[in-house]
C-alpha cells in the first residue's frame, strides 16, 4: 500500500509517497536530521549541499559494506547447509551400518544358542567316541565326529 508522507529535513519539507509506513519514513528523516545535524557541529563551515553529500557517500558505504557482509552471511549460511547435509548422509550411513551390525550380532546369538545346545547334548563320552573314530577314519555317528 502506498502513502502519502511529508517528512521535514533539515529545514526543508518533501512530499515523499512510499511503501513504507509514515512512522519507518519520519524515522529516518530524523536520522538523517540529527546526521546533518553531528556534522555541521563537527564542520559549521559546511554548506548543506556539501553535508548532503558528504552523508550519501557516509550512507552509500555503509549500504555497499552491509551487503558485503550479507554476502559473507549467506555465503557462511550455504557452506553451514552444506556441512549439515553431509552430516545428514553420514549418520543415515552409519544408521545401515549400525542396523547391519545388529543384524550380525542377531546372527551371532542365535549360532551361539545352537553351539551351547548342542554342546549341551553332547556328552564327554560321545566327544572322545568321536575323536578316536576321527582318528581312526571311522565316518561320523550322529554329527559328533565332525571337524
């Protein structure tokens, strides 16, 4: 929406339509007041022309250096984005590896369990029994001779 401002600066009123509000508009006329106002007590001899120039140029270094460093900022921003994806990819890696690595564990568990039982089931007796029948090359009795 546009409006109609009249905002007073350094002595003189401009008419200004904006799309700002008044208050954002009277704002920085009165920040460009009291500009005008440190300089011309820092250099009384100054003419108003000269003070405005002199504050354009004040306002078109600070315009050029805040964009600068906007740049800068999104320039960090982009390599911190980038550094989270690469964040993101390596801990969705090692979540497979992880999952792999339990499922291994599973794995492991279970061969356990069968080894303990069937160590379990196989009595001193029948593990000689089978030593000496490997020994002698006797074919296995019951899975006990096997290597």
């Amino acid at each position: 929406m546009k409006n109609n401002v009249t905002v007073n600066i350094y002595g003189r009123s401009y008419p200004m339509v904006t799309e700002e509000t008044p208050e954002y508009t009277e704002k920085l006329a009165a920040t460009l007041n009291d500009r005008f106002s440190r300089l011309r007590e820092m250099k009384p001899s100054l003419s108003i022309q000269d003070a405005a120039a002199i504050i354009s140029l004040e306002c078109l270094d600070e315009l050029i250096k805040n964009k600068q460093t906007e740049q800068n900022i999104r320039t960090q921003i982009s390599a911190y984005a980038d550094d989270a994806n690469e964040s993101r990819a390596e801990v969705e890696k090692l979540h497979k590896e992880i999952e792999r690595l339990n499922e291994r564990i599973r794995q492991l568990e279970s061969e356990i369990k069968l080894r303990t039982a069937f160590a379990e089931e196989t009595t001193a007796d029948q593990i000689v029994r089978g030593s000496i029948g490997r020994a002698l090359g006797q074919p296995p009795v019951n899975g006990v001779n096997k290597k």
